[in-house]
C-alpha cells in the first residue's frame, strides 16, 4: 500500500524499498573470578558498551550498520542521515523496533 502511495500519489520514480531497524549493545568487561564466585574488594570494574544502530532489508539481506558510543535521539538523527547517504535516490520505508 505505502508503495503505490509512493508511486502514483507521490509521483515517485526511483526505486522503493522496506527496511527493518533495531539497536542493540554489546558489553565487555573485565571477569577476575570464576563462574558463581563473587569477587571480594573495594574496587568494581567498570564496564565498556558498544551500541549498534541498523537497518535490513529482509528480502535481499542488504543491511547498513553504524557502531556508536550510546544512543539517543541526536545519535538516531544521525543514523538516519548516513542511512539516506548511504542508499540515495531510493525511498526508504523503515519499520522501527
């Protein structure tokens, strides 16, 4: 439906395409005691997260993916710019996670 909107209202003669986004972490630390030991001490470790930004498109696989330092809506405005850099003169539908 959003597809024949583009084309015949929207007067839209590129190509249209539908993407699926999610973000997700990653976290990585550092383990100084055995599986189910807790460690003893006045010192606690600090962890470090990677955040990731992406798009799919699931029926050809084609994907685009963005690492960045933590998530917010500036950082979403940004994905949003390089994703449109990325795939110019097509129109993008991104069903949001």
């Amino acid at each position: 439906m959003l597809s024949w909107v583009a084309t015949t209202r929207m007067s839209f003669q590129g190509k249209v395409r539908f993407f699926y986004q999610d973000e997700t972490w990653l976290e990585s630390g550092r383990k100084i005691t055995a599986k189910g030991v807790k460690p003893r001490g006045k010192l606690q470790w600090q962890f470090q997260a990677t955040y990731l930004d992406g798009v799919v498109e699931p029926t050809t696989g084609e994907n685009f993916l963005f690492e960045f330092t933590h998530l917010n809506s500036q950082c979403f405005q940004i994905f949003l710019e390089l994703v449109s850099l990325t795939f110019p003169d097509e129109l993008l539908m991104i069903q949001l996670y």
